[in-house]
C-alpha cells in the first residue's frame, strides 16, 4: 500500500514541488543521487571505481517536455562520455538512458527518441565504452523493445531491462538471451496495474528466479539488479549449476543501498555494477526508491519534524 502510494506521489506536481523545496529531503537524495553535474558524479564514480566496482552512471530526466529539452539530455551523455574517456574510466563505466528523457513521450517522440540514442552509442562506440536502454512503465515495453532491436543493428552490445514484476517477461527474456545480448534483470519499480503485473512480492520474486535461470541458460550477458539476499543466492547457485564463467554475467546495485555488500561482492571475484544517477531532475528517481525501502521514509518523516539546530539553520537547512 504504501508503495503504491509513494509512486503515485513522484507523479503528482503539487507534492513534487514541496519535497524538492524542502532542504532537508537533500540529506537523503545525497544517498541515493550522485549530486546535480557532471563534477559531482564523476567524483563519487572515481570513488567506486578505487573500491574495485563497475559503474552505470545515469543522466536523470525523465520530465522531458520538448525536443530542445532531449537536445540537451543527449549532449549531456555525449559531454559525460567524453569526460569519462578523458578521465581513464570507460574500461569501468558506462551508461544508462532513459528514452522519455531523450523525447519518446513527445508527438512523434520515438523517432526523435531513437536519434538521439543513436548519438549517445555512437559517442560510447568512439570511447569504448556500452549503452544500457533503462526500462520504464509497462505502456513503453514494447516501443523500447523495438528502440533496442534497431540500435543493435548497428551496436550489438546495446544492453536492455527488463522487469519481473510483469507477466510477460519470461517471454521477453526467451527472446533477449542470445549471444551478445545485454539484459538486465530487475524486479520492477513501478506501480503496475494487475491486468500487467505480480502485485504480491512472492510472485515477483519466483518470476525473478525463473527469469533469471531463463538468461544463465541462453548465450547473452544477463545483468542481475536486485539488493536481495535470495535472488542473488538464486544465481550463484544457477552460475555453479551451469558452469557459466564468473566474467560472464554481472550483479548490479543502486547507489546508496547495500554499499559493503557491493564491495564483499566484488572482493569475491564477481564483476559488480553500481547503478549511479546524477542531475536537478531527481524527483521521480528518489520517489521510488522511498517507494523500495520504507525505512527512508522514516527517516524523511524525522528530518521534516526535527526541530532545527542554529546551527543548520545558519547553514540554510
């Protein structure tokens, strides 16, 4: 119920402006989000990367209203990649977009959509670095599916998401697991209707493990995003079982959830991907992860009811 609710509210304008007016909600987004530019969140990849962990850095805009505005997402991940090869860490790094953010949502949006993505595999091709296609809600499945087909004619290592929480992904992941393919796996953070998707837990998770045994058994790179105990326990066990190479699949974490266990993974061999946004347009990004973790809203509801300290305040919080 409650997540339900929280992912109502990263859609509703009048709560979005009150919680992104409220200094104190910043104490919580440092967690999650890579700060607001470029700068930031090349800082806090560097520091990743020293830890021994793979990084996916995500350029956040999903309210992207017109063409000029996806104009400027595509030349931030151009501006973002070529900093990331000046900086000596497309070997570790690459990057995540979003296609309402490069315009699909607009009139004639998935043309302008699939160009602008296009540009931003071009300039990953030209550092060497990959493209992962970030799955939305379950009205963009298929216009994404579609997106990623034709960006791999021309870039067969283009990585795509998909979600277990929807019916139709075992079917999706039958489809995805050929040689090369890139396929993330995630359980889902959208509030989807029953006519689409599990809505008890319990079925998430064993579609989870049936996806995720569905893709160790085909030819492609199946990326494992899950911070739970058990999914990942169900694939080390599947990796052992089918004798797959430990460079052959990843596991994938958020920012800001789990960090010692990022490290312990790695430490253990396994190639660990962080998944790291960045930018001013974090609203809806930091609403479901408070829609994930009930605990962060706890602690929301504490910042919003303490009393000030002078000095926070003298501090502008």
């Amino acid at each position: 119920m409650l997540k339900n609710v929280l992912l109502g509210l990263s859609r509703t304008p009048a709560v979005k402006h009150a919680v992104v007016a409220f200094p104190l909600t910043r104490r919580l987004v440092e967690r999650f989000v890579a700060g607001e530019n470029l700068d930031d969140c090349l800082r806090v990849t560097h520091a990743l990367v020293e830890r021994g962990l793979l990084v996916t850095i995500d350029f956040l805009g999903e309210d992207t209203t017109t063409a000029a505005q996806a104009d400027r997402v595509t030349d931030t991940y151009v501006e973002l990649l070529n900093r990331l090869s000046a900086e000596g860490l497309t070997g570790e790094v690459e990057v995540s977009i979003k296609l309402s953010a490069l315009g699909a949502l607009l009139a004639g949006g998935h043309e302008l959509a699939l160009d602008n993505a296009r540009v931003i595999c071009a300039a990953a091709d030209r550092v060497g670095t990959t493209v992962t296609v970030d799955a939305e809600d379950h009205t963009t499945t298929d216009a994404t599916l579609r997106t990623v087909a034709k960006l791999r004619e021309q870039y067969p290592w283009v990585g795509t998401v998909l979600q277990s929480m929807l019916y139709r992904t075992t079917t999706d992941c039958l489809q995805q697991r050929d040689p090369g393919n890139r396929v993330r796996l995630c359980k889902g953070a959208y509030a989807e209707p029953s006519e689409v998707a599990h809505q008890a837990k319990s079925a998430v998770d064993r579609n989870y493990r049936r996806c995720a045994t569905v893709l160790l058994e085909g030819d492609g790179r199946p990326l494992f995003a899950t911070h739970d105990d058990a999914m990942i326990g169900h694939v080390l066990d599947e990796v052992s079982r089918l004798d797959r190479a430990v460079d052959s699949f990843e596991l994938q974490m958020l920012l800001g959830i789990r960090s010692d266990e990022q490290v312990r993974l790695a430490g253990l061999g396994h190639s660990m991907r962080v998944y790291v946004p960045f930018g001013t347009d974090w609203y809806a990004y930091f609403m479901r992860r408070l829609a994930e973790r009930p605990a962060n809203v706890v602690f929301l509801l504490r910042a919003l009811f303490e009393r000030p300290k002078k000095k926070q305040v003298q501090s502008g919080f």
